[in-house]
C-alpha cells in the first residue's frame, strides 16, 4: 500500500466493515483477458465469502476457468465540504480488498449454513430458515477462500476524524457531511 497511512491494519475492523456492508463486487478474470467485475449480495463466514447465484454465466465460467478472484467492499463515510477551495474536499471511506479463491460448493450442509446467514444478514435476524433438498440443490453457493486480506481508509485529521469516527461509533447514517472549518 502506498500510503501507509491509510493503511486499517486491526482485522476486527476489516471484519466488521465485511459484516455492515451488504454488497461486495467480485473481479475475475475473464474469458478474453479483460477483468470483470459483478456486485454480489455476500456474507462472511469463518474466514470465508459466500453468495448465491445460478448455476450458469460468465461470473462461474470465469471462477471454472481460474479461480482467483479479487473481492472488495466499500464505505463511504462522510464528504467534506470545500468551502471556497475546490481541492480542500476529501471524501472519507474505509475499504476492504481480499485476494482469494471461488469455488461452487456442493454440500448441502454448507450451503444451508451460507443461505441462512446470507438471511439472517439481509433480513437482520438471528434466526433458522427451512429449505426443501429441491431448493438447495437448484442454488448456486459460491465459496471464496481469503488468501490475503487489507484494509484501506481515510478518516480525515482533527475536528473531521472526530466526526467520522463519531458516525461510525453511534451508526448514523451515512454518508455524512462536514461543512469546512
């Protein structure tokens, strides 16, 4: 990372960045050279991603082909206001990028493990869900071993860190705006 500086190096918060964000985007290598990206509805598990999709498409063509995958997440935090100087804005963030590895899974004992966190997660409850064996075996999990995971942010110095972590710490919502000093 060039800026060590923004570098979120305590993996609780990365981890508490993966459980309050709600979408992810995953990049794989496509079938001619060019990267692609797709937004995915995740949950993260022990280490792992997981998300649903069909059984077809470009996204598990490419996870077949090669299996490594870039997988990010993002908060915006705030927006500083420029005031009268257009380059005193800053946007504020925290961002987490893992490098890693997708697979289709197979067990029906993990893929209702992922389906119910994937529920519980998007629907904020704790509790159990039922699925028939059809349903199950007609879904699509996607599993991504974390091989490497790093965290990035910007929070701003002064009066301005003290607002952002403030929003972050009482769960406003967020973005939120500074006037300029």
């Amino acid at each position: 990372m060039r800026r060590d500086d923004r570098q979120m190096a305590d993996q609780a918060r990365m981890l508490d960045l993966l459980d309050r964000c709600f979408v992810g985007r995953m990049a794989t290598n496509g079938h001619d050279g060019h990267p692609r990206i797709k937004p995915v509805n995740f949950v993260h598990i022990d280490g792992r991603i997981y998300f649903h999709t069909a059984f077809a498409g470009e996204k598990i063509d490419d996870i077949k082909r090669d299996p490594r995958v870039c997988f990010v997440v993002d908060q915006p935090v705030g927006h500083v206001l420029s005031g009268k100087k257009a380059c005193s804005a800053s946007y504020l963030y925290q961002s987490v990028m893992i490098l890693g590895r997708a697979a289709l899974i197979d067990s029906p004992v993990e893929k209702k493990r992922a389906l119910d966190a994937l529920m519980q997660k998007h629907e904020g409850t704790d509790k159990s869900y039922e699925y028939s064996e059809a349903s199950v075996r007609k879904t699509g999990i996607v599993r991504i071993d974390i091989e490497q995971m790093t965290g990035k942010e910007s929070l701003g110095k002064g009066k301005v860190r003290k607002a952002a972590k403030e929003a972050l710490r009482t769960g406003k919502p967020l973005p939120i705006i500074i006037e300029p000093a």
